[in-house]
C-alpha cells in the first residue's frame, strides 16, 4: 500500500493536477476571505467555507478522474491485478494519495483565522470545526468520484459522471422540495428512489433476477408501510433526502453547530465507496 500511495502521490505532482487542484481551492478561499470577512467585515471564517462549498463540484471531478480510468484505457489496470497486495490496498494507497492532495491546500486555509484574529475576534472553535467538515466533506466526495473513476473507461467520462453525480448530490434538497408533502408522492419518489437502487445491484451483479428481488423487496416493503400508516409518510421524501444530503450535513455544522452525527456519516459513506471500488476492481480481475 506504501508503494501505491507514494506512485500516485508522485503522479499527482509530476503532472499539473495536485497543483490545479491546490491553486484552484486557495484561490477561491482567498476570493470568499477577501468578500466575506475583509470587505464585509464578518468574523466568522466558517462563512467562507459555506459559501465556497460548491467548488468541490469541479476540484472533486479534476482530482479523481485518472484514479483507475485512465489505467484502464492504457491497459496498466492488468499490473494492479497481478501485484503481490490485496485490491484494497490498491484502492486505499490510492485514495490516501488524492486525500493527501486535497489535505495541503485545508492546511494552508488553516492559516487563515489565526491571521484574521489580527482584524478582531475569531471564533476559533467554530472556524476549525468548520474547517475539519471542510475536509471532510471534500474527502467524502473524493472517495465517490474514485468509485465512478473504477467503473469508467477513461477520464473525460470519469469527469463528467462525477460532475453529474455531484450536482445531483448538491442540489438533492432543492429538488426534493418539489416533491408534495403529501403521503402518495413520498411514496411514488421513494418507489422510483428504490428502482434506481435496484438497477445499481443489477451493473453491480448483471443478475436481473437479484436486481428483480431487490426492487420487489423494497417496493414491497414501502408498499407495506404505507398500508400500515400512510401519515407517516407525509413529507417522508424531503426529510430524507435532507438527511441523506452530503452539503446539507455540512451546511448544519455551520455557526458552532458540531455534528458528531456528521463526522459518522461522512465517514460511513467513505467506507462504503471505497468497498464499491475494491468491489469493482475484484469484479474485473476474476472476468
């Protein structure tokens, strides 16, 4: 895994990407400061973050879009299947590597209310908390942009996938406020919502039988639910994707709020993308 993580560390900065990557967040955090605290003159620095949050859509995307597509469309993706380490030490050596990458420029931002103390008083609580989901965040969305990187055949497609991904993910509440709050419509939402999960198991398994089940078993269980106390799922839909959104989680530790909840489930979703990938990977090696 050492090796892996110091190969695509180099790779990083031999090329133009960890540098883009750095250059384009310090600059957009230089830009927000300049506005938001200089200029405006608040002192909370967690507002710059808020605000800026939306330029992970494009830095996630630039980052993770040569992980594993671009190994594949040179066919160097066969050397990671016959090293001498397992496929997750691959994916993690390889994440470890990106997460470093999106670490140097948070480091550099960390500078940033110690020296905007000099203009009066900062929360600093508040401003480093803000800063950890900051990254956190960004590190969330890495290990989703990899995941998309292993099941693409090259980079532009990589990137484009993951952009869209992203803004879906970004804007999910704001399209979820569209659906009525009324019983039947959280209903038809979380069946469509419950069809999607089916067709992802079926590109997981190309087994139409077990995405078959797993729609039948979902529907079926909301199917039943509702039976039971169709009030419950009275403005169900928004609710849950406000729950399950990764910008409204960050958006809630805003202002002191620290979310222990948050950090748990930022780093769930880590996790389960990254045992997608290695998932993937094993998949392809055994085909």
């Amino acid at each position: 895994m050492r090796a892996v993580y110091l190969k695509e560390l180099k790779l990083n900065f031999t090329g133009f990407t960890g540098y883009l990557y750095g250059a384009f967040i310090l600059l957009f955090v230089g830009i927000y400061t300049m506005a938001i605290n200089l200029s405006g003159g608040y002192a909370q620095f967690e507002y710059v973050l808020e605000s800026m949050a939306f330029i992970y859509l494009i830095a996630c995307p630039v980052l993770t879009m040569r992980a594993f597509a671009e190994e594949k469309r040179s066919k160097t993706d066969q050397l990671l299947y016959s090293l001498p380490i397992r496929l997750s030490d691959v994916v993690v050596g390889k994440y470890l590597a990106m997460l470093t990458v999106s670490l140097l420029p948070v480091a550099v931002v960390s500078a940033y209310p110690l020296l905007l103390s000099g203009y009066g008083h900062v929360d600093m609580r508040s401003a480093y908390a803000s800063i950890l989901m900051f990254f956190l965040l960004g590190a969330c969305l890495t290990s989703i942009g990899m995941f998309i990187s292993s099941v693409t055949e090259n980079q532009v497609t990589s990137a484009v996938v993951t952009l869209v991904i992203m803004l879906i993910t970004y804007f999910m509440t704001s399209l979820a406020s569209y659906v009525s709050t009324a019983s039947s419509s959280s209903l038809i939402a979380l069946s469509a919502l419950a069809l999607v999960l089916a067709a992802i198991v079926y590109l997981f398994t190309k087994n139409l039988s077990v995405a078959f089940l797993t729609a039948a078993a979902l529907v079926g269980a909301l199917l039943i639910a509702y039976a039971i106390d169709a009030s419950a799922f009275s403005g169900l839909f928004p609710a849950l994707m406000k729950k399950l959104s990764l910008f409204e989680r960050f958006y809630g530790t805003i202002g002191g709020m620290f979310d222990l909840t948050a950090i748990v489930y930022y780093l769930s979703i880590i996790g389960v993308f990254l045992f997608f990938t290695t998932e993937t990977l094993e998949k392809r090696r055994w085909s």
